[in-house]
C-alpha cells in the first residue's frame, strides 16, 4: 500500500533526525525525489553490511517505471541512503517480487545489487536522487533487470499428429489443430515414410504469436517429389522442445494455399519474415539510439556540472567585488567629507591667527571666553569655582602632609571648602537641567 505524500515528510523527518550528518540536504533531497516518483516511498529499516555491522538507514522503496519495447513496466527498487548522505553515493538494489527472477547483466549482479558509473562517479554538489533514478531508468529499459517465471503449462491430451483426411483433400483453417506430442515415438514418423523431421524448436517465440492456433494446418503431400523446408533459425536464449515432422512441399496449387496460410501461422511456426526482420531493425536502432542518448546525456550532464560550478564560482566572485566597490565607494566618500571639514577648520584657524595677530592689546583671559546666554554664564562661572574649590581643597591636603598646618586647621578649611562645592555643584546641575543639556 503505498503511503500518502503527506506523511513523506514525517516519516523521512523520524528517520533521519539524531541519524544523519546533513538532515536538510538528505530531506530535500528525498522529498523531491518522492515527489516526481509516487510509486516510491521513504521508511526506516536495518541494514546489515558484508562486515556483518547493521545500522538502521532510511530506505526509498518501491517501483520506478521503466518503458521496454514500448510497454511501462514497474521494476521494484529499493534505495538505500547512507548515514553522511550526500558525501557518499547510495546503495541501490533490485527486489524482484514472487513471480521474478533477477537477470544478471554489467549492471545488476545475482544478488540485486545495482551498479552504474553514475554511482561510481558521485559528486556530492552535483549528483542527486532524481539524476541516478533517471539513469537507472535509461539503462533498465535497455537491459531489464528482472524477468518474468516461466509457467509451466500441462500437457494436452493426446491426437494423431496427422490430420486423417483423404489423399486429396485439403484441410482448411480453423480445424483441428496438431497437439504437442507426448512421447518421441508419436513424435517421429515411421522409418520408410519419406520425412525428414525438423530440427529442436525453441519453446518459446523470439516474437509474440498473433494467432490462436498453436500448430499450422498442414496440407496432405501429392505426388510430385518433395523437399523439406528451410529448418527453425537456431536461437541459443530459448529452451527446446520436442520436435514435430516437417510437412512436405505439395505441387503448384498446394503451394498456393499453404502461401495464403503463410502469415495467418508465421508466428507459431518461428519463421522469420518480414515483420520479424523490420522488428529485429527497430529494436537494434532502438538500442542503438539509447546507447548514443545514454552517453550524449552522461556527457551533458558532465559539461553542465562543470558549467553550473563555473557559475556559482563566478556568481560568487561578483559578490565579493560588488562588495569591495561599495565599500570602496563608502570610504571614499566619507574621506572627502574629512577632507572638506579639515579644509574648513583650517580657513577658521588661518583666519583667528590672523585676527590674533593683528590684535595691539593683550589678551584677557576672563574676556576670550563668552556666552550667547546669562543661564550658560551662571553655569561656566560656577564650573570655574567648583574647580577653583577643588584644587584649594588638594593644596590644604598637601600642606597638612608637610606639617605646614595642623589638624584642626585642616578640617575647618575643608568643612567650609566643601560646603561651597556642594552648593557650587548644585547650581551646575539646575543649569543644566534648565538648558537640556545630557547629564
């Protein structure tokens, strides 16, 4: 039963979750993967390796569908994700069902396991779950990795291998068919009788029957001389079964009817024709055109690897010098508006210089600084004191420690000192507070 998609990403979330090296890259990964293809689906299982270790893995498992001879089969895979995916390509295996058996080939050994150059070539920053199922289905549908059982059919009951009809007369189609014989002396015609039988026929058809009837209807011999007819083409991927007696080639009306016949029993008897031939060609070119697409592709998706790495690469060198230029072009301009202040405050400089210069008088100290308002006079003055205070207050400390004053004339000089710094301070902060300054 296959399971909803919306439960994909749960299952595959519990799986890798405390298992996995690279949680999102193997999610997304998977859930793509499950997205294109609804016959697969994600669960946990244990996996034992060749050491004998087992290690619980995530599992895509299902089938995926492979066209062969222009029929969709659904070939049962299972894909089996290891643990620092993607740094390490998967493991992929065939698991035929009841009725399959597992046709070895270069790329699918006895026990399932598959092998591509596609997994032997992993790229971890190329190479994804679509491209490898999208390759396993290229090759299975040129060599399939599984076959159906063969069902053995019983045998039929026994009939004369030979209609019984008159010298003469001849049997037309539809009648009684020839049954496979069940022993080798009903097989073979008598010594003496003039037929030289065929050579072992493959049991089964290269090509599919189109008719019902197992066996051709064979005409009665007359009495012109005979001539066996060309044998079965020998065909090596077939088991062989019990051969049956040739028919002889009748005179020039008997050959007549047995060509109108000819196409009508073509696939029973294993005769190649013409549409075997034009098969045989199709199926040739066919492999032959998916061989080239295979490679063309591998190729393609090689270039456009090194393509898409190239462009990242470059992607991200443009990011870097569009960076350095705007940080270029932000220090530049914040070194011209330096430039221009520094050009300004030396015109101001130039022209105080110059002012103080020309200047006859001297210069009172108390008169170079001004305030534009009484509160900001009241405040400088009382900063002015608040300082004046505190250095008086350090020269008494000094002169209590070289003994110039005594104790008592130290306290009382500070206790008064320090009440007018209190109030001197006080005053600051109202002013500020008055004229909103920070502090």
């Amino acid at each position: 039963m296959t399971m909803a998609p919306q439960n994909h990403e749960q299952v595959i979330s519990m799986a890798i979750t405390n298992r996995y090296q690279n949680v999102d890259k193997t999610k997304r990964d998977a859930l793509t993967t499950l997205k294109h293809y609804r016959g697969l689906s994600p669960k946990l299982d244990k996996f034992v390796f060749r050491s004998g270790t087992s290690r619980y893995l995530l599992c895509l498992e299902g089938t995926i569908p492979v066209t062969y001879k222009g029929a969709t089969y659904n070939i049962p895979v299972c894909v089996w994700l290891l643990d620092n995916h993607p740094l390490s390509s998967p493991m992929v295996y065939v698991k035929p069902t009841a009725d399959m058996l597992i046709k070895a080939s270069r790329h699918v050994d006895q026990s399932g396991k598959v092998y591509l150059p596609y997994l032997h070539e992993w790229n971890p920053s190329s190479s994804d779950l679509m491209g490898l199922i999208q390759i396993m289905i290229m090759t299975f549908g040129e060599m399939p990795p599984v076959y159906s059982k063969p069902k053995t059919a019983s045998p039929a009951p026994y009939q004369t291998p030979y209609p019984t009809n008159p010298p003469g007369h001849m049997p037309m189609p539809g009648g009684t068919p020839y049954p496979p014989p069940t022993s080798t002396a009903a097989a073979y015609p008598l010594a003496g009788s003039g037929y030289t039988p065929y050579p072992p026929a493959p049991s089964q058809a290269p090509y599919p029957a189109t008719q019902n009837t197992p066996y051709p209807l064979y005409p009665p011999p007359s009495s012109s001389a005979y001539q066996p007819p060309p044998p079965y083409p020998p065909t090596s991927s077939f088991s062989s079964s019990t051969p049956y007696p040739p028919y002889p080639v009748a005179s020039s009306a008997s050959t007549t009817v047995a060509n109108s016949d000819n196409t009508t029993n073509t696939a029973t008897t294993g005769t190649i024709t013409e549409e075997h031939i034009r098969a045989s060609l199709i199926s040739a070119v066919n492999d032959r055109v998916r061989a080239r697409l295979r490679d063309a592709y591998g190729g393609a998706q090689a270039e456009a690897s090194v393509l898409r790495q190239q462009q990242a690469d470059l992607n991200t060198g443009k990011a870097k010098l569009e960076s350095l230029i705007n940080k270029l072009e932000h220090e530049q301009a914040e070194l011209d508006k330096s430039i221009r202040l520094m050009r300004e405050r030396e015109g101001d400089m130039k022209s105080v210089l110059s002012r103080l210069s020309s200047a006859t008088d001297p210069l009172d100290v108390d008169d170079a600084v001004t305030t534009t308002a009484p509160l900001y006079k009241q405040l400088l003055n009382a900063y002015a004191e608040d300082q004046a205070t505190q250095d008086a207050i350090y020269y008494l400390g000094e002169a209590l420690r070289r003994d110039v004053i005594d104790l008592d004339t130290f306290l009382k000089h500070v206790r008064s000192l320090s009440r007018k710094q209190f109030q001197l301070r006080a005053i600051m902060n109202k002013c500020r507070t008055k004229a909103n300054f920070a502090g």
